[in-house]
C-alpha cells in the first residue's frame, strides 16, 4: 500500500458466525471459534498497511440476551485468544485496548484481559480495541450521567459544554473517529455501534460472513473507501477547491 492513503481508524462489526456454522450444520460457537483467524488475520493486516486503529465490535451489550451456553462459549473463547495471542500481538507492536461496561464481564475474563492490555500498554503500532459489553447509548448515557454531576458542582457551565466536552466522556476519548465501518453479513445496521464516532463515516456492507473475511476483503473496503468522497456537509466544488490547493 505504498504511497496510498489508509484509513486512520477502521471499525468492524464482525456478523455472520452463526450463520457461518449453521450452513456446515454445525453449533454456533464452531462460528465463532472460526471467526477468531478472521480477527486474527485483520489485525495483521491493519498492522501491516499502516492502519493505527482498528476496532472490533466483539460483544453488544444486547448480546447478553443469547442463550447462556453461547455467552460461557464467548467468554471462554475471549479468555483463550487473549491468552493465545497477546505475545504476538506485543511482538507486533500492537496496543490492545477495550471499550465498554467491562463491570458486568466475569473476573477470571476482565483480569486476564486486564493482564493483556498492561503488557501490550506501551506499544507504540496498532491500537486495537475490542468493544465488549460495549453500547453507544449506555456510553452517551454515562457521559451524560458525569456532565450533569459536573454540572450541579458548578464545574462547567451548561452553555459551555460542546462537542469537544462529551468526546472527553466517551469511551474513546483520544481516538480519531473512524473514517470507515465495515459490518459484514450483508445486515445493514449499527446495532448501537459508535453512533457519535460514526457520524461521518463510510460505511461499507460486504456480503461475507465474518469467518470468511479475508485479506483481500478488507482491501476491498478500503478500495471502495478510497473511491468516495468525503464532503462533510460541504459541496463537491469546495472539495475540489481544497484538493487543488494542497
Ligand atoms: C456475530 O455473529 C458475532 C459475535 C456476536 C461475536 C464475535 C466474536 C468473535 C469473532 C470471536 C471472539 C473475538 C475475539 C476478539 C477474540 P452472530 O453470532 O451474530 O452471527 P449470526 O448473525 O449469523 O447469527
């Protein structure tokens, strides 16, 4: 990808698992056990192209609703992969992070995760984050919860707070919003997946089933990226001018 421009920030709502191992006629956690080389391979793949942050849509908050035997499957495959892969990932430079309502997440799980991000903490690569127990509406709700706090101390004055103030709120504080959202599957929602940071993002829909994404899946979002155009409200013209100018 030498010379052309990347997303800064990708995110990615990793969908289709089950559907995945439904058409082999096996479980739905063979889905997700299959879905952990398609992390893998994204992440080495970001890495490599020079991606700085990738963000993985792993457990909604909604998803604590599925039967309880897929959410222990989900938890010991995180535990496992955690575990697995946080030498390669420190190997290659790669800072893990997570956002999300960690609390309701069992102990043995939050500390190994803990474990993972302390040791990866000073990797200066890819920042991937993992978005667990993770909900745009419970994040605006908890920065809400804290301005309003700050607000009755009389810490800042309610005409004062702006856009750059509930940023500081967010879980991810410190990020560029993503440029890009993928959510493979063929489903075209957000399912409550950073409804502040996307915005303004390119959103892109591939038929693929998460085990199956690939490489060159992810080339191909970024290709489609590349193609459109980004106006921010402006008009083509404006754009053109400002390119013109560079
Ligand atoms: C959505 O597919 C996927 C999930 C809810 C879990 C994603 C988890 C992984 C890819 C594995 C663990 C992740 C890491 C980061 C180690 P679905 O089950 O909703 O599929 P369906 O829509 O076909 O039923």
């Amino acid at each position: 990808m030498d010379g052309i421009k990347v997303p800064e920030h990708i995110a990615i709502i990793m969908d289709g698992n089950g559907r995945w191992a439904k058409k082999l006629g096996l479980n739905r956690i063979f889905g997700h056990r299959n879905g952990v080389r398609a992390v893998r391979e994204t992440v080495e793949t970001c890495g490599k192209i020079g991606v700085k942050y990738l963000t993985l849509y792993a457990f909604s908050m909604e998803n604590w609703n599925r039967p309880s035997d897929e959410i222990e499957a989900l938890m010991s495959l995180l535990i496992e992969s955690v575990i697995k892969e946080t030498s390669e990932l420190d190997k290659n430079n790669v800072q893990l992070r997570t956002i999300g309502n960690l609390s309701s997440f069992p102990e043995n799980v939050t500390v190994k995760l803990n474990q993972a991000i302390e040791f990866t903490s000073k990797n200066t690569g890819l920042v991937l984050t993992l978005a667990l127990s993770y909900g745009s509406r419970w994040e605006i709700t908890e920065a809400v919860k804290k301005i309003a706090a700050k607000a009755l101390a009389q810490e800042i004055e309610p005409e004062n707070i702006n856009e750059n103030v509930i940023e500081q709120y967010l879980t991810t504080y410190g990020m560029p919003d993503p440029e890009l959202i993928i959510r493979t599957s063929g489903e075209q929602r957000l399912s409550n997946f950073l409804l502040w940071q996307g915005a303004y993002s390119e959103f892109y829909f591939p038929e693929v089933l998460w085990p199956d994404f690939k490489k060159k899946d992810l080339m191909n979002a970024i290709d489609e990226y590349r193609r459109r155009e980004r106006r921010f409200g402006k008009t083509g013209e404006q754009i053109k001018q400002e390119k013109d100018l560079i």
